[in-house]
C-alpha cells in the first residue's frame, strides 16, 4: 500500500499531538506544536487541492454543470 502525502501529513499532525499530550517540557511542547500545526496545514492544503482538482474534472468532463 502506498504512502499518499495526505497519510504523511496526518501521521505527522497525529504524532506532533500526541508529542504535545505527552511531554510537560517546552521544548518539546514548542516543537510538537509546530509539528501538529505544519502536518494539519500540510494535510488540509493536500485535500483542498485534491477538491479543487475533481470540481474542475467534472466541469471539464461535464461542461453544462459549471454554467
């Protein structure tokens, strides 16, 4: 099974939480932070383009839906 770049940004948003529930240290808090935060705006770009990719196939495949 392939490693989709969606699955690498939710494994790295999942671990930089789990980091930051974990440990009471803040460097490792300040880094499980930037973990978390870069992963979920890793993984929410990936899947607004992924949307944006499939609305614009389906009004080039269906030309009467985008009027």
């Amino acid at each position: 099974m392939p490693v989709t770049s969606e699955t690498a940004a939710a494994v790295v948003a999942a671990a930089g939480l789990c980091a930051l529930f974990a440990t009471g240290r803040p460097d490792v808090s300040r880094a499980a932070v930037l973990a978390w935060a870069g992963g979920t705006l890793w993984l929410a770009a990936e899947l607004l383009d992924s949307s944006l990719h499939r609305v614009g196939t389906q009004i080039a495949d269906h030309p009467a839906v985008g009027v």
